[in-house]
C-alpha cells in the first residue's frame, strides 16, 4: 500500500492551523483586547491536544481514502475530535459543567451556558465516527450494508448523510446567533430620576429617603426573544468629597429581584424602569455630598438556548442636592 506523502504533509499543516494556530491566536486575540483571560494550564493542555490531533491527522492521510485503514483511522480522529471539543467546553475541568464559559474583565463578568453548541459538535464527531467505523468493516469485509426503508440506503450514507445535517445546523445556529446578536441593541439612559422625600423636615436630613431610577430599552430585532430576565442593581460609593459624611467604596443602595417575563424578537420594549433605595444610613450624606457612584449591574437570562449571567460596573457622578 502506496504512503501518501504529499497528502500527509499538507493536512498535517491544515490540522496545525486548525487544532493549534486558531486556537491560539483566538486566545491571543481575546486577551490583548481583555474580553476573556485563560489560565496557563488551559493553554498547554490545548497545545499538547493539538499536537496529537495533528499526528492522528497525518496518520489518517498516510493511506488512500478507500482502504479500511484511512478509514479506522478517520473514526479514532473523529472520536479524538469529539474528545477534543469535550475539554475545549470544560468537559474535563472540575466542578464545571460541560459547555461553561467565563469572561472576565475589570468591568465585566460573564458566564455563559454553552450547552447547546457543545452537545451539538460532540453528535455531530459521534456521528462521523459511526460512519468512518461502518465504512472501515465494509471494506475489510468487501460488502456493503444497507438500511431498507421504502428504499433500499447504505448504511455509511445515511450516517453520512445525518452527519452533513448536523453540519449545516451548526452552520444554521451560529449565523443565527450573530446574526440576531448584531440586532440586540440594549439603551441605558443616561439621565436618571430622583426621588426625595425630605419627611417633612426640610432642615433636618436625617429622616429623608431617597430612590433612584434608571431607565433602559430594549431593542431585540434578531431572531430570538430574550426569556426570564432576572435583573439586580446594587449602588456604591467610588470617591466623595467628604468621606466623612459619605463614606467612600461603601454600599449605599439596591435594587433585587427585578424580573423581565420575555424581550421578544423583532420588537422594542422602551423606558423599562429600575427603582434602587438609599440606605437611610447614607441617605444625609448622600443628600449633601458630591461623589462618584458606582451601578454594579447583574442580570442572568436565556438567548438563543443559551443561559448568560452578567455582572457590570458603570460609574456616574452624582451631585449633592442641597
């Protein structure tokens, strides 16, 4: 049996830039721009995956396609890959379910719940495993296996077949999900409404309470509604021009169980309000002290199958009102 060299050479390069460079470079990418940190470990685990991805691949490549053994070799790299996209999704790290994914920056903080999409690539690589496998015995064995419906199928064909369909619904997913993540534009108002009640005593702020409301829209023009928003809004001090009368990096205020049934798609929801309240304790100094405030925005919800809690920080400044 003829080794194919040349073959071997070129998808040895080809599987290089697909288990190795991509990977690496989308790492590089993500953390220069500070949208995601990886730790060190993760890095060289994916290099030392990479690399026997690359040798199973320069392996399967070494004999034609229509003998049994570039055959059993494409169904143990297409179990590899499955293995392979199962560590990539956090199969294999403790504590942490298949398909989580953190982002990470000085302002934000993002789980997602990739579950969806990792369930989908590994039926879609035990699929083509089932068909290389099938098509390996039919080989070694010089017969072919059928399936007899109306039809009479070939059994490799049909797992081919499920494997193309699988194929084209990722392809289908993902361009949905970018597709309706352009279209998702959330508006934050930038102007905020107070409300004061001094308790009757307008000299005396000891007894005045204070809310403050922020108010977003919505505009969901992609293909999936946004479902079950659960939203939280805490409120601290950054600096204060008296610390004494305010104290500074200080809770002074929240706003819990906030709770959005659907944003639907292709519709916009404006002016949905959030009401936060001061803690009468900082309530005086608040009423009488400039600062910096800090919104520590969280919210959890399901898009596109996918679940997304989001933890962010927006700073504003705030003037005294007397």
């Amino acid at each position: 049996m003829e080794i194919q060299y040349g073959k071997m050479i070129l998808y040895g390069i080809l599987s290089a830039i697909l288990y190795i460079a991509v990977p690496l470079t989308v790492i590089y990418v993500l953390e220069a721009y500070d949208i995601m940190t990886f730790n060190q470990s993760f890095i060289t685990y994916l290099i030392v995956f990479g690399c026997i991805g690359v040798a199973l691949s320069i392996m399967k490549h070494a004999f034609p396609k229509d003998t049994s053994a570039n055959r059993i070799i494409a169904f143990f790299v297409a179990l590899y890959s499955g293995i392979y996209l199962f560590y990539i999704f956090g199969g294999f790290t403790p504590g942490v379910s298949l398909g989580t994914y953190y982002i990470n920056t000085p302002t934000l903080q993002v789980l997602l719940g990739l579950q969806m999409i990792a369930w989908l690539f590994l039926i879609s690589t035990g699929i083509s495993a089932l068909q290389y496998l099938i098509e390996a015995i039919e080989l070694r064995k010089k017969r072919e296996y059928h399936v007899n419906a109306k039809k009479s199928f070939k059994l490799s064909r049909v797992f081919k077949g499920l494997g193309t369909l699988m194929s084209i619904l990722i392809i289908g997913y993902f361009a949905s999900i970018i597709y309706s993540g352009l279209n998702l534009h959330p508006n934050v108002h930038d102007t905020y409404v107070l409300d004061w009640n001094d308790g009757g005593t307008p000299l005396n702020s000891t007894d005045d309470t204070i809310s403050i409301t922020m108010t977003f829209d919505i505009e969901n023009n992609g293909l999936y509604a946004i479902y079950d928003v659960y939203l939280d809004l805490d409120i601290y001090t950054v600096t204060t021009a008296n610390p004494f009368a305010l104290p500074e990096n200080t809770k002074i205020g929240e706003s819990v169980g906030n709770y959005y049934a659907a944003f639907h798609a292709f519709t916009t929801t404006p002016n949905n309000n959030i009401t936060a309240n001061i803690n009468p304790l900082y309530a005086p100094g608040l009423v009488m002290t400039d600062a910096i405030l800090k919104l520590q925005i969280s919210f959890s919800t399901l898009y596109a199958n996918i679940d997304i809690d989001v933890n962010v920080s927006v700073t504003t400044p705030w003037n005294a009102l007397i």
